[in-house]
C-alpha cells in the first residue's frame, strides 16, 4: 500500500502464514510483528533502510521471535509494546497503553488495546487521509483471532473499537487466513453474495500468488460474520462455532 510518494508498507510472507508488515518512508522503516528476523534484515540492507522501530502488537512466538537479531543490527532501534507485557515481550525498550499516542515516520500513532486473543494485544492506527491500522491477530478478512487468553465479551468489545473507526481505514493483519474463514462464512451463509463474490477474489489473487491482505473496514463490514454480529450471543456462537470448523 501506498499512501505517498516516500512512504509504502511492504508485506513480507515467513513460516506458514504469517505475514511481517514493513513500513518505509525514505531510508528509515518500521517492522510489525518480526516473526523471523533474516527476510527483514535481508529486505531493509537491500532497500538500504534504516530500522527506526519494532511494533509488537502481543507475545507469541511467531510476532516477536525475530526481535533479538533484529537489535543486534539495529542497536538503537525502539520496541514498542504493552507496559503489561515486559515478562513475556523482554526487548521493549518504550512501552505504551491504551490512548498513548507515538510519533513514528512523522505520523502520530494511537495505540488502541484490543483484548481477546491475548491478554493484553495492542493495534496501532495512524489516521491520515487513508487511515491504517495494524491489527496482529484479532481482526482477519473475514475471520477474527481465537480467543487464547481472554473472554468471548473481551473480544467482541475489542471488535467494536475496531468497527467504530472510518469505513475506509485499511487494515494489515498478521496472517494470511482469507480464503479459509470465506469458506466457514459460505457454510454458515451459503446464499451470501457478497462472500461468495469475495471468495471469488481472493482466489485470483492466490492463484496469481498475491497477498489477499490488506483489507478495508467498508468491506468487512459486509462479509466478515464476527463483525456482523449485533449482540454477544452471536458472537459468541460464531467464535465457537469457527473453533470446531473443519
């Protein structure tokens, strides 16, 4: 995605699929949920970038566990994660809480708690003319993050600050899960065109071997069945329902 001429975010494919979100603006850049440190470091000398910060949206392995090397190339370089999670995100040298407000890249960034799948799992939004949101693992296209460490109610809280923000706010998750969670939605809505019309899409893409991430709120209004969700029993069955899906 672009939105200017100096500054791009930059999708990286590791393990199986994660996706690790690199944000540039002329030589300086910020990494999202390093799971792997080598294809950034690799990425960053070839652009020849300087790595200003780290984001960690929350404590699993497959966000931070390319965090160490990553200082060792970049000593001065600024991890940015929860103030509740020090004991299990151990690099974080500026750590922030919900409503703290970061300059990055000349942008002012707000941190946003959205709990669920972890106990404390952070999202952070720049609002600008085309609005961005780095959500980790509690928001996907059309599927939301399993609930490890919290409640269905902490959850479906956390997707309502996420719904409450500007319908074109683009959205870069931490997973490539798309095609997956269209195909529960068909079986739950199998006359729903609009999923259906997605689906569709996004196999283009994979066929073309594209990331079908980013996304846009507007969109997952639509076709994404957690966001829908009017009340937290419907929530909650959907959760539920999605956790025993094959």
């Amino acid at each position: 995605m672009e939105f200017n001429k100096e500054q791009t975010i930059i999708g990286i494919r590791v393990l199986s699929d994660n996706v690790i979100w690199l944000w540039r603006k002329n030589n300086s850049a910020v990494v999202i949920d390093p799971a792997l440190s080598q294809p950034v470091i690799e990425y960053l000398k070839t652009h020849n970038l300087y790595l200003k910060a780290i984001l960690q949206t929350h404590h699993h392995h497959d966000h931070i566990g390319g965090t160490r090397e990553l200082i060792k190339e970049w000593p001065k370089v600024k991890v940015i994660a929860s103030a509740k999670e020090k004991d299990r995100i151990p690099f974080q040298n500026l750590s922030v809480k919900d409503g703290d407000k970061l300059k990055l890249l000349d942008e002012e960034v707000h941190v946003i708690e959205v709990i669920g799948h972890t106990r404390s799992h952070l999202a952070f939004y720049i609002h600008n003319k085309v609005p961005i949101l780095f959500i980790g693992d509690t928001l996907f296209s059309a599927g939301c993050g399993r609930i490890f460490e919290g409640t269905y109610k902490q959850m479906y809280n956390s997707l309502k600050k996420i719904k409450s923000l500007p319908k074109n706010t683009t959205i870069y998750c931490a997973h490539e899960y798309t095609k997956s969670n269209l195909l529960w939605a068909l079986d739950l809505e199998p006359e729903n065109e609009n999923i259906k019309n997605k689906l569709i899409e996004v196999e283009k893409k994979i066929a073309l071997k594209e990331l079908t991430i980013p996304f846009l709120l507007e969109e997952e209004l639509i076709i994404n069945l957690f966001l829908r969700a009017d009340n937290l029993k419907r929530f909650s069955y959907l959760r539920a329902n999605k956790d025993t899906w094959v």
